[in-house]
C-alpha cells in the first residue's frame, strides 16, 4: 500500500513537470525561426529544466549515473547531461508536439550534414528532430525572414555584394529515363554592410578604369522597318487570299 501511494504522488508530479517543461519548450506562437535558432542552448535548457522540474531531472540523474550525488563520469563516458537534455526534450515533445525547440534545431543540423530523407522520418518518429516536410517549410521560413532583413538593410546602408554561381553534379547508380546523372546550376550570393561609410564617403577613383563600353545604337529605325515589313506582309496575305 505504502509503495503503491508514493508510485501515485510521485507519478502526479512527474505529469505535472512534464507539463511545465512541454510549456518551457514550446516557442511563442508568432516567434520567428531565426529566433528559435538563436536563442537555443541546451546548457540552459537543463538549468531551466532543473528549475522547473527537480524531481525529474533527480530521476534521470540516478539513472544515468547510478548515484544522485554523483557528479563525476568517466573517462571516455559520455556526457551525461547531454544526454539527460536531450531526454527531457523528447519526453516535452511527446506531451505537446509544438514543443519543438530542440527539434527545429536538430532537424536544421540534420539537413545541413546531409541527412536522407528517410534518417528524417527514423530520428522524427523518435522525437529527435521535425519530419522532412516540417523542415522544408521551417528552412522557407527562414529564408523569408533573412529575405526581409536583407532588403530592410539594403534601403538604408550602403553594402557590397558578392556572388558566385555553383554547380552540383548528381549521379546515379543505374541510369534510366527519368533518374539520369545530371547537374543543377545556382547561385549564391553574399551581402555585407559597409559600416561606418555614408553615401559619397567612397572615391570613385579607386574602381578600376572601364576597358570597354556598351555599343551605342539607334534602335528606333530597326523598330520602324519591322512594323513596315509587317504591314506589307498583311497586305500580300489579304491581297493572295
């Protein structure tokens, strides 16, 4: 009976903090991506999740180390309080699944490395990181985002611009219609701020002298040949029948 009544009062708090950390990992709901990404730490997200959730933290503790005042791991041990954050934040999105702080992290880590789309759908079902299509669309709104800032910063700041054309090459182990090795052809490109320079601060002289011109050329008799052509053109089509 006595075990039976601290399994339930101890359950009742583990629901309890389980709902404060769901609440602590879920972003606000207009929060932008680039926010998100920013302000991710797991270090503090542990500290956070010790605030809030003692009895949990307690529990993973001495079930990671054996010994709940055992601060000390091992040579060539992992580390334990990774290892407990990343628990905890699984545990939060398996309560709520907006509750995706890590998760949106993750799964930009996981996309930048590479990631096939099918480690996606493994690792998300796991809760370690968004599906596939959640983190396209978190990537489109990122993109967005950084979008709005570029063009806020070009209106008022002078800037250089540095771009470079990439190709990717795409090859397949047995080639048929529809899957053939192939290449994709994109650009990139690089904006940075000239600080502490105004508008006419930069000599003119410095650029490098122009070698060549553009033609100069009256296009307005080509134009007007054209528009004759055409019209005699019509006139024999109607003429001919």
């Amino acid at each position: 009976m006595v075990a039976q009544w601290i399994s339930k009062a101890a359950g009742s708090i583990l629901a309890e903090e389980g709902a404060k950390l769901a609440q602590l990992l879920r972003p606000p709901q207009h929060q932008s991506v680039t926010v998100t990404l920013q302000n991710f730490s797991l270090e503090q997200i542990l500290a956070d999740a010790e605030s809030i959730a003692p009895t949990l933290c307690m529990l993973l503790r001495m079930v990671a180390r054996g010994c709940e005042d055992s601060d000390m791991v091992g040579e060539g041990r992992r580390n334990s309080d990774l290892v407990i954050t990343t628990v905890i934040c699984m545990l939060a999105q398996t309560r709520n699944e907006k509750s995706s702080e890590y998760q949106t992290t993750m799964a930009f880590y996981l996309l930048a490395c590479g990631a096939t789309r099918s480690q996606f759908d493994v690792l998300s079902h796991a809760g370690i990181c968004l599906s596939y299509r959640s983190t396209l669309r978190k990537v489109k709104d990122l993109g967005q985002e950084r979008l709005a800032d570029i063009r806020k910063l070009a209106r008022t700041r002078l800037f250089m611009l540095i771009w470079d054309n990439l190709n990717f090459a795409f090859r397949v182990a047995q080639q048929r219609i529809g899957s053939n090795d192939h290449f994709d052809n994109g650009t990139t490109a690089t904006l940075v701020l000239l600080w502490g320079i105004n508008p006419g601060d930069l000599p003119l002289d410095i650029l490098p002298p122009r070698r060549t011109r553009l033609p100069v050329l009256d296009f307005h008799w080509f134009v007007n040949f054209g528009r004759t052509r055409i019209t005699i053109l019509c006139l024999l089509v109607i003429v001919n029948g």
